[in-house]
C-alpha cells in the first residue's frame, strides 16, 4: 500500500487551450474518468507556454487500482492521449488471525476467526490445524467483512472426540501459500465428557456359595473420567427338594 505517481507531459501549440483528464479502463472494456477525491489527487500546471504537466497520484495503491489509466489531452486545435498500465501484485497474506471460541459440546467446537483485512494480501481461505488433524475453510460468501476486519464462525466435528484436549492454530492463505502459524493465536479447550463404550471381556471367577469375582478390561473408549462401575445382575434360586415333601412345601423365590 505504498504511493503511486503518473506523470503525463504533454507539448501544445502557443495559443491553444488545454485540458487535461484522466481515465481508468475497466475490465468490461467501459472508460471511467479518474477524479481528485480522498486517496486519490490530481495536480495540473503548465511550464512556459507549449510545456503542460499532469500528475495522478494514488496515496496507497491496492489490487483494486490495477489497470490501464490513460491521459487525455484536449486542445483547441486537436486531442491526443497516452497510455500507462499500472499492475498491483498480490502478496502472501501475513495477518494475525485471532481465534475464540464461541461454543463446545463432546464432538464439536466452533471456532469465531477475526482478521484485518488487507486488499493487497487476501485471505482466499484458512487452514485450521488442531493436534494430528488439520481442515481447510474456505471463505466464500459465510466471510464477513465489517470495516476492515474479515470475521467468520466454522463448526468443527471432523476428528472431535469427547473429553479430549484440543489447541488450535490457524494460518491464512491465498494462491501464493500460506501465512505461518506464529502469526496465529492459538486456544484450546477440553471437549464434554459423553457416555462410556460398555466394559469389554467380562468373566466370572471364585465363584462360592455367598459371593463372586468379575473381572473386565479397561473401558476402550471411556469418553471421559470413570467415577463408578454400575453392576445389574438377575438372581435364581436352587432348590434340591425331596418328591415326598414337594406336595407340602410353598417356595417363594426370584
């Protein structure tokens, strides 16, 4: 965003009157004429009588202004113009990407993103890196430019596992690459708990007359911090009874 000069020179007859205009083509093809306004001047003297000097300066140039400007000339006796091709190169963006996080649920987290806005480095789209895992969004129409900060919100579910600790990172990016992580904040959170995967190799063992051993493995996927085993279990009772005393006897039992 550095200042651009253009200077047009021009040598006219004595007598004649003359006027000087600038002009910007579009990519459509159409000609706009180039006005003094904020961030753009246009200056206009004459040296001697036949010597007339024009100078278009635009305070800090961007992407927007790349294109072919012309000087016109007009006289009293005749008109004549020259062309200059101004072209504005994008760069590789370097802005600080600042991350929040707005909410979170055991296998989601949606991350806010604020960025300045810079015309002359865009952010075609970011590259969100957490732990082992990385996704990449594009900014298309859910970015929103307020002023000059370009603001977004992104849910997160790809790879998201409960009760687990999350830092993220974020780079901006366009055609040229990719800003590098340091240019970042970072945030991290530690998602919900969720409920557990069921116990895995249950056995039975020493079983005696009042009482059991069971023995399981260790949860897989425990989705969080165990506090307590819950144990359920249906009991039936034996009963080894004479043919003789069946008649007479009334058992209750479960």
């Amino acid at each position: 965003q550095q200042p651009v000069h253009m200077t047009c020179l021009a040598t006219v007859a004595v007598l004649a009157s003359s006027d000087v205009t600038w002009w910007k083509v579009e990519p459509d093809g159409n000609m706009i004429q180039v006005v003094s306004e904020t961030g753009i001047q246009i200056s206009q003297e004459k040296f001697g009588q036949q010597l007339l000097r024009s100078v278009l300066i635009i305070e800090k140039v961007n992407l927007s202004h790349t294109g072919t400007y012309s000087c016109k000339v007009s006289t009293t006796i005749n008109n004549f113009q020259a062309n200059v091709t101004l072209a504005v190169f994008k760069e590789l963006p370097d802005t600080t990407v600042k991350i929040t996080i707005s909410s979170f649920d055991s296998r989601w987290v949606v991350l806010d993103l604020t960025a300045v806005f810079n015309e002359n480095k865009p952010i075609e789209f970011f590259n969100i890196y957490y732990n082992d895992f990385s996704v990449q969004l594009n900014i298309g129409e859910e970015g929103l430019l307020h002023g000059s900060l370009l603001s977004l919100s992104y849910n997160i579910s790809s790879n998201i596992s409960p009760y687990t600790n999350y830092v993220f990172h974020v780079s901006s990016c366009n055609s040229l690459g990719c800003s590098k992580t340091e240019n970042s904040d970072s945030v991290s959170v530690t998602t919900l708990q969720s409920s557990t995967s069921p116990p895995r190799q249950l056995n039975v063992m020493n079983t005696e007359t009042t009482s059991m051993w069971l023995t399981w493995m260790e949860l897989q996927i425990p989705n969080g911090k165990i506090s307590f085993y819950q144990i359920k279990y249906v009991g039936t009772k034996l009963y080894n009874i004479s043919k003789t005393l069946l008649s007479g006897l009334n058992l209750e039992g479960d």
